[in-house]
C-alpha cells in the first residue's frame, strides 16, 4: 500500500483486513476445539489400553514441528495447544 493512500481508503483497507481476521480467528477456534476431540479420543484409547494419557515424545514432535515452523513463538503455541488438549479425558 503506498503512502499516499487518503484516511478513506485506509479506514476500508483496514475495516476488510479485520473482517479477515476475525474470520480466521473463528476457523482457528473451531480447529482448536476439533483438535481438543480429538486428542481426548488418543488419551481415552491409550488409558484403555493401559497406556499413559501423555505421551512426552510425540509432545516433542509437536513442539519441534511449531517451532520449526514459526520459530520461538511456535513453540509457545505449541504448549497451549498441548495444555489445552490434556487432561480432558
């Protein structure tokens, strides 16, 4: 976007952009959500099985993927997503 853009046509940009973003953040949300199901399905098959509800390597499989992905921040994300996800079952 060039510099000499008028408070009008910025205002638009930015009205646009964050209608985009809300929208992904609500498919982010639902994906969370889906993926919280899911790992709760893993959990309650590994406890039936005798198995233990976490599984610390595949946690560090998880981690490296984020962080190699998106760098330090990745792996932040990551640990959310992990703590969100256990202990659900």
């Amino acid at each position: 976007m060039s510099s000499s853009v008028s408070a009008t046509e910025a205002a638009k940009v930015i009205g646009t952009a964050r209608e985009r973003i809300d929208a992904l953040d609500g498919q982010i949300l639902d994906l969370v959500r889906e993926r919280m199901a899911v790992s709760a399905t893993v959990q309650e098959a590994r406890i039936a099985a005798g198995g233990r509800r976490v599984h610390l390597s595949r946690e560090m499989e998880i981690l490296d993927r984020y962080r190699q992905r998106l760098g330090k921040p990745g792996t932040t994300l990551a640990m959310t997503l992990l703590e969100l996800c256990r202990g659900r079952v």
